[in-house]
C-alpha cells in the first residue's frame, strides 16, 4: 500500500473552515465564488470548490470526499489524487460558467475523484441509494440523474457534475492504461528465455 498524505482529510478540512468564515463574514461567500460576471477573475475558479451554499451541502460533500477521496488516494498517490481533484473540480467550473450565474461547491472535483476510481475499481461495491451495489452501477445512475437534472430547475450544477465525472473518467482510463503498460514492461523484462544447450551437438560436429 502507498504511503499517503491524507491530502483528502485536509481538503476536508480546508472546505470546513472556509464554511465557518462564510457563516461569519458577510460577503465572503460574494468575493470567492463562481460568478459568470466576473470569469475573469480565474482566482474564483479554484476558491469556489471550497465554498458551499448550506450545511447538507457540506455534510453531504465531505462524506463523499473523505469516502472516495481516501480511496482513490491510496492506490494512485497522494501526488496524483492532487491533481484529479484541481484538475477535474477547476474543468467542471470552467463548463459551468457558460451556464450557470453563479456556482460554488466541490461536487465537480468530486464527482471526478468517482470517475476515476469507477475505471480503477469498477466493482468495488458501494452503498447508494440504501442498496449495495459496485461502483460502476452506482456512478451510471448517478449519471442518469445528473442527466435528468439538467432538464430539471433546481439549484443543483448538474453539469459540473457530469464535466468532473467525464475527466474523471478519462483520467481513470489513462492511469489504468499506463499501468498495464508498466505492468507488460516488468512482465516481458523478467523473462528469461534459457538458451539452447548445444555442447552435444558440438561433440557430434567434431567427431
């Protein structure tokens, strides 16, 4: 098992505090999150994954993020889960300014975080919905709802979700295929291929 920095803990704890702060400070909220106005302040594309609208929404963040993020962060690296949760919380925020005014919340990095954990672990079960199931069952009906709730009014960013999942999903499958390119390497380079023994041949061809 990797040795890991429980990056996920900490992000966890950043998204916390940052809570409190927004419950303390009016117009905090204001300053740091996604607003389709203000695009060019790309700072609001990183801080907004710390922010969140409500306390469900945290508890419920937080849970997935501790759950998956521990997870995903044990077999890749602490390094790498890094840059799955920038990079897929910062694209699904990216698609959601062309739609939505206003966003805030972690859901994109970790709706990412389960798209590459489904191509790694695909049958790794997990409970959803009150049900036991593996977690490529559970990321395809959280994809369809997702889908539907596009087409739904709500204040859920239903496509942050689907745009961390996607890289997410596309990340899993570039480290999964590097693996087992790896994995073919170190196969193929401990081969040994014993060589012919031929001394009795070269007795005969003396003779």
């Amino acid at each position: 098992m990797k040795q890991i920095k429980f990056y996920s803990i900490w992000l966890s704890l950043i998204c916390i505090i940052v809570f409190i702060i927004q419950s303390i400070i009016p117009g905090f909220t204001e300053l740091f999150l996604l607003n389709s106005s203000k695009s060019f302040e790309i700072w609001r594309f990183v801080t907004s994954i710390f922010l969140h609208g409500s306390s469900i929404h945290l508890v419920y963040n937080l849970f997935a993020l501790l759950l998956f993020g521990l997870i995903l962060e044990s077999l890749i690296s602490s390094r790498k889960f890094l840059i799955v949760f920038f990079l897929t919380g910062i694209f699904a925020n990216l698609i959601s300014v062309f739609f939505y005014e206003k966003s805030l919340g972690a859901s994109g990095a970790i709706f990412g975080i389960i798209g590459t954990l489904t191509i790694l672990k695909p049958l790794m079960t997990v409970w959803a919905f009150s049900l036991p199931m593996p977690l490529f069952v559970a990321s395809i009906i959280w994809l369809i709802g997702d889908v539907l709730g596009v087409f739904i009014p709500s204040n859920t960013a239903n496509l942050a979700h689907l745009s961390g999942l996607a890289i997410g999903l596309i990340i899993g499958v570039l480290i999964r295929t590097k693996k087992q390119i790896q994995e073919h390497k170190t196969y193929t380079r401990n081969i040994k291929i014993p060589e012919p023994d031929i001394r009795g041949w070269e007795d005969e061809f003396m003779r």
